[in-house]
C-alpha cells in the first residue's frame, strides 16, 4: 500500500505541474494577445505580469495577479 501511495503521489505531482504550466503558457497568450489590444488604443506597449521559472519538473513557481 505504501509503494501505491508514493507512485499515486509522485503521477499527481507530474499532472499539476502539467497543468500549472498549461495554465502559465495560456496566461502569457492572453496577456500577449490583451497587449496587443491595448497597445493599439493607446499608443503603448502593455507587458504581461506573468512570471515563470521553467526550471524543471520539480518547481512550478507561478504569480497569479
């Protein structure tokens, strides 16, 4: 049971950093896309707030704003 557990928790682990770093790349497209958007009412370029380390499998550092 204890060999289950450590492979459960170890798959879980790998689909949530998969899926924080799916979320991360659609941020950064939608960040790209509502600068491109703002930047032709104003005149300005908007950047993004996204910020990702991509070290790894290990860490998934994401700031949600």
């Amino acid at each position: 049971m204890d060999r289950f557990k450590v492979s459960l928790d170890k798959e879980l682990r790998s689909v949530y950093t998969k899926h924080a770093r799916v979320q991360v790349d659609y941020s950064r497209q939608l960040d790209g896309e509502w600068g491109k958007l703002l930047a032709g009412e104003s005149g300005k370029r908007v950047v993004g707030a996204s910020a990702v380390k991509k070290d790894g499998d290990q860490d998934a550092d994401v700031m949600m704003i």
